[in-house]
C-alpha cells in the first residue's frame, strides 16, 4: 500500500524519536512531506514500537514539540513515519524541517 502523500521535501534535520515516552534514538530526517518523513538512523533496530514520537533538534539541542507518527515503513537504515494527527506539533514540526 503506498502512503506517501504530497510532494516529499529534502532535509538533513536532526530529530530525536522516542518510544513509550522515552529518548531512544537521534536521527537525521532524509525527506519529509505533509503527511510524514523518512529519519535515518544507525540502529533502527532499537525502536520496536508501531508509534513513535518525533522532536525536531535545533543547533543548541533543544526540543521545541513532540510529534506523535506511526512507523510505516522498516529499512536497514532508517524508518519512514506517518503523522497520526494534524495537530498543531505537525506544522511546527514541518515548519522547522523548511528551514532547516
């Protein structure tokens, strides 16, 4: 089933992903679009969940929003994610992927 949604955008953004509220892994967004992006990460082994959620990492580290998104897609490199709302997180979230 094809998910991707929207024109998909290149980014090299460093986003921390966390599973069951906690940080699990740092990693750098490859594309994104509306409905959802693609994070490269050194070992997407270690996020076993089926919804994550996504912060954006800005130059001095800190967080600015949580994104909730379903892992969608599994590769030896990185996980293609879906956002499961259009709260208000997901267009700060993409807002800061556009000038990153």
């Amino acid at each position: 089933m094809e998910h991707r949604h929207g024109r998909r955008m290149l980014s090299e953004s460093k986003v921390r992903l966390y599973q069951r509220g906690l940080a699990e892994e740092t990693g750098i967004v490859e594309n994104f679009s509306s409905a959802g992006l693609f994070v490269k990460l050194d070992d997407p082994s270690a996020l076993t969940a089926s919804c994550l959620e996504v912060a954006p990492v800005d130059s001095l580290g800190r967080l600015e929003c949580r994104v909730p998104a379903a892992v969608i897609h599994r590769s030896h490199d990185g996980l293609g994610l879906m956002f499961v709302s259009e709260a208000p997180e997901v267009y700060e979230l993409l807002g800061f992927l556009r000038q990153s």
